[in-house]
C-alpha cells in the first residue's frame, strides 16, 4: 500500500542547516504519481479518528494530564491552510474536540500587551486540539518584511517565542508547525483562479498581489523565523504544497505521530458496567 511514514515525514524538519531554496514545491518524493497520493492520504484516516476520539474523551474526563496538540499552519496566500483544516482536521476528527482559530490584525486592546498575549487564551487545554491558521509568527514574518516593528523587537520576539512555546511543551501541548511551501507560479495559478471564478471571490482579497510583489523578502523571513524557532519540542516542517494533497498527507502523519506519542487509553468507566446491564435488562 502507498504511504508516507512517520520518518518520511519528519525528513521535513528544519534543522539548523536548513534552506529554503533547496525545498521544491512542486515534489512529492516517497510517492509516485496521483494515484499513489490518492491511495496514501485515506491512510492513517481510521487511526486519526480513533486517537482524537480518545483524546476528547479523556477531555470529557476531565483528565488535566491526557495532554493536547496545537497545529500550527503558516505559508503564503493560496498556500492550502484551509484545504489542510478542511481535509486533515474536519475530514478525520470530531470538531466537539477541535477549536481552530484564524489571526488577524491585532485590536487596539491587544496592541497593548506584548504580541504574545492574545495567543495564550487559544492554547488548547488538555484533551482538546487547536489549530492556528496564522498565528504568532505573523509578528514575525508580516511585521518583519513590512517593517511594521523595528528590527530590535522582531529579533526580541523570535526568543520570546522559543520560551513561549518550551513553556507550553512543558504543559503537555504537543506543537508541529507547518509551512505549506508552494512556487511563486503555483500561487499565480491559485490566484487567477480566485480572480476569474465567481464561487472563489470570497477568498480574494487585493492585498494578496501586493504581498506577493515582496515574494523574495518573505521567503528570507520564514528562512530566518523557521530556522531561528525550529527546535526539538517544538519543530517546523517545510513541505512541499504544490500538490495540495500531498502535502495534507505529510500532515496527516505528522498529527498521527503527535496523538500516538501521547500513550492514550480510554477513560476509566464511572459507573459500574455489571450493574448499569442489569438495570437495562429491567428497564
């Protein structure tokens, strides 16, 4: 049977010899073709669904140390976030046990406090998994190529995020990271089609061309961001996304490594079985 395994997936990391220019976008090794991509994205389906099942389960009892997952999906505009939510997290999982949250541009309240502050209340809590669709990494990669911050306080922030997420780690949440990388010609594909068509207007947004004029100073921001961020608690995974499918199939794995690695079992019954099957019989 095709498929990605875990190892296969994790060749993704960042490390500190990584290099952005050497990802190409448009590869899909360790599977050959569409219908091997087909075959190996149903792959870890049943288990994803078991594993997340009894994760929310030991959430619903109220068990502080069953431990959670943060995904967290940064990449270019038309870059397959949504896809990866859509196919990975709501294809596979009860949404009871999921909370996905997507971050804009920070209110006048939170500009107030330091540019970690309104991440800490979407942390998800034990038993739960979160998804940022954006996320603290804006404010270093947006902020940085924009020049929305000097750059003293962008190179601030890429430690204030190491301490962030290690204290997370150490609170039971399991984080992966993921870089959908997808091609400059890629995206113009992607956006021509939200342009033309009438059902995919909603997802144009203008500024996306603009963002994309600056398409080499955001790829040396997430060179610096993923390198700098990528560590053995938390690691970055750059994939290739040209193939949409592909890349949601690395996910895949790397989220049924992440539940597997929390040595999961099912919540001890609070009744007693024996007696609750006689009071049905007599029911």
């Amino acid at each position: 049977m095709s498929k990605i395994n875990v190892e296969e997936a994790k060749a993704f990391r960042v490390d500190e010899h990584f290099q952005i220019a050497d990802v190409d976008p448009s590869a899909t090794p360790g599977l050959d073709g569409e219908d091997d991509i087909d075959e190996a994205f149903g792959h870890h389906d049943d288990d994803l669904e078991n594993l997340q099942e009894m994760l929310y389960a030991n959430s619903r009892a109220d068990n502080a140390e069953a431990g959670s997952v943060l995904l967290v999906l940064q990449g270019m505009d038309t870059s397959g976030k949504g896809g990866i939510v859509r196919h990975v997290i709501g294809a596979t999982m009860d949404l009871q046990g999921v909370k996905v949250r997507a971050f804009g541009a920070p209110t006048e309240e939170e500009r107030a406090h330091d540019f970690l502050w309104r991440f800490e209340p979407h942390v998800p809590e034990p038993g739960m998994i979160s998804v940022f669709d954006r996320s603290h990494y804006e404010d270093v990669l947006v902020q940085r190529v924009k020049q929305m911050a000097p750059p003293e306080e962008i190179e601030r922030r890429y430690g204030a995020i190491v301490e962030w997420e290690n204290k997370l780690v150490e609170r039971g949440v399991k984080i992966i990271k993921i870089m959908p990388h997808i091609s400059r010609e890629f995206q113009a594909e992607n956006l021509k089609e939200r342009i033309l068509r009438e059902d995919k207007h909603w997802k144009y947004n203008p500024g996306d061309i603009d963002d994309r004029r600056l398409w080499s100073q955001y790829m040396a921001a997430y060179q610096v961001a993923m390198t700098r961020t990528s560590t053995d608690a938390a690691p970055w995974y750059c994939i290739p996304s040209d193939n949409k499918d592909y890349c949601r199939t690395v996910v895949k794995t790397l989220m049924y490594d992440a539940l597997k690695s929390l040595n999961l079992s099912w919540p001890d019954a609070d009744f007693d079985p024996e007696v609750e099957l006689e009071r049905l019989a007599n029911s």
